[in-house]
C-alpha cells in the first residue's frame, strides 16, 4: 500500500465511522491537517509527511485552485431544475406518497420503485433494487444504496459485501432467506456517491412503507449513512452502535457495513457483537 493509499484509506475510516466530515475540495491542507488532529493524530504533520504529502503545499489544497479529479462532480445527470424542465422527475399518480402508502404488499412497490421517477437517481442507474426477502420477515437489514453489483442484478447485497452480510447473519443463525434486505435509497448513485438528503426524502415512503407491512421485530442498519438516516442524527457508528435504538417504534441496531469490514477487518468483531445485540432482540420479542 502506497502512503497515499494509506491516507486515504484512514479518511474513508473516519467517513465510514462517522465521526467527522471532510470535505477536501475546499479544504486547505492546514485545515485538513487540523482535522485530522483533532480526531487523535497529534502528529499530523507526520502523517501528512507519511503519506508523502507536504503540510503546507498538500495536493488536498485546493482552495481557490482547478477542483481535483476527487472534487470533480460524479454525478452525470443534468441540473435538476433543467431536467424537472425536460419532465425527468416525475410524480405520477402511481407514485405519490399516498400510493406507496396504500401499497398492499411488498410486490407493488417493488414494481413502483422499478418504475419510479421521484428523483433523478433512476437516470443513470441500470435497475431498481427494491430488496429481497420475507415478506414477513422478523429481521430487516436496511443498507445505504445499491452499489454496482447490486445495479446491475436488481437484488441488494451481492458480491463481496453481499457473501460477508451471509456469513454475519448466519453466525447467529438467521439465513437470507428469513430476513428482508432492502436499502433506504432504491437505485445506484452514480459513482457510489452517498444520496442527497433530497433524494432520500423522495425515496423514503418505499421502506416506510416496507417496514409498515413487514412489522419486523428487530432491524439491524448497516453503515454509517444507513443509521443516521434512519435516526435522524449526524453521530456516528462508533457512538450509535452497541446500543438498541428505534425506528418508528421498531428496535434498531447499527453496526458496520460489510463492505468496510471488508477494508478494515478489525471492524468484525464488534459487527459480531451488534448482530449478536440484534439477535438477543430478536429472542426477547419471540419470548414476550
Ligand atoms: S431512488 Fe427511490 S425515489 Fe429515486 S427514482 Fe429510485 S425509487 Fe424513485
């Protein structure tokens, strides 16, 4: 691993923990280098100069310079007013909030999120992944978005990511099949960005929606993007997981993604100990 990778791969750890935001395109480097000081590396010159970059001249400042490729827009769809303008964003009869919520079962709205139009999200992704599972299942898992795989299959949680999320569930004896997978945003970002708080609100009536007809016991959030939306709150996993909060009157239990365990597996032990959290949950409300 260069020292570059290994820098940026500590700013994914601290994205992925939630604990800070770094925005790096209108950073300076001093402000990076403040940051990253203020998260527990009082070295951060150091770290900077370990990572083989110059504290005072880092290619992270970008201030007042052309954006870098990483704070180049990933995005590839048009402005959003141009597009609501070209009839892009629709909200049809089929699918308004009142029509989700009179969704009577888990196969109607798969097929309106399949059709969906609420939000730009569905012009650049290849399909809808509505999720998967039991319909009545006692366990929902609830992710961030689709990622490539998942876009390309139309199923949630496939691949790398997907075959860990398998062996996490069945170390406390659950299988796939007796959970519900889905995501609190239905179709890829480009790029695997994070959704846009608007985006998230046009999609939300769907796992509203899924969870109302669901009625599981326990939902387990997966990622750091995926417990704060549910949750309403900016902190991270490492303060929000090891901890039974609610959703809509549901308990909620957070831990890691699989696809960060798969970066940083120093992260399943304590994925083992949430699942096991939500297991314990789950045993609770059978015997109630
Ligand atoms: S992400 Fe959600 S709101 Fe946006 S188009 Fe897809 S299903 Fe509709």
């Amino acid at each position: 691993m260069t020292d570059n990778d290994a820098l940026r791969r500590y700013l994914e750890q601290q994205r992925e923990m939630g604990d800070l935001d770094f925005v790096l395109d209108t950073l300076t480097s001093r402000e990076v280098a403040e940051k990253l000081k203020s998260v527990g590396r009082p070295d951060w010159r150091a770290s900077l100069k370990t990572a083989g970059l110059d504290a005072e001249r880092s290619p992270l400042a970008t201030r007042g310079a052309a954006p870098t490729r990483a704070a180049a827009p990933i995005a590839k769809t048009l402005p959003e007013d141009e597009m609501k303008k070209k009839g892009k964003v629709v909200v049809d009869a089929e699918h308004t909030n009142e029509a989700i919520e009179k969704a009577r079962s888990l196969k109607p709205i798969a097929e309106k999120v399949n059709s969906c139009k609420r939000c730009l999200l569905y012009t650049t992704a290849t399909n809808g992944v509505p999720g998967e599972g039991d319909s009545k299942a006692q366990v929902v898992i609830v992710g961030e978005a689709p990622g490539a795989n998942e876009d390309e299959t139309g199923l949630p949680f496939v691949g790398a990511a997907g075959g860990l999320l398998t062996k996490i569930l069945e170390s406390v004896n659950l299988s796939r099949e007796e959970v519900f997978i889905t995501n609190v945003v239905k179709h890829r970002p480009p790029g695997n960005r994070n959704p846009t708080p608007d985006e998230v609100e046009a999609c939300s009536p769907y796992l509203i929606r899924q969870l109302e007809l669901i009625k599981p016991k326990v939902i387990i959030a997966f990622g750091n993007f995926a417990a704060q939306t549910l949750l309403g709150t900016k902190d991270g996993i490492g303060k929000l997981r090891g901890t039974v909060h609610t959703y809509h009157g549901t308990p909620l239990v957070v831990t890691y993604h699989p696809a960060a365990l798969l970066r940083n597996p120093n992260w399943k032990r304590p994925t083992w100990e949430d699942v096991k959290l939500a297991r314990r949950v789950l045993d609770n409300a059978q015997g109630a």
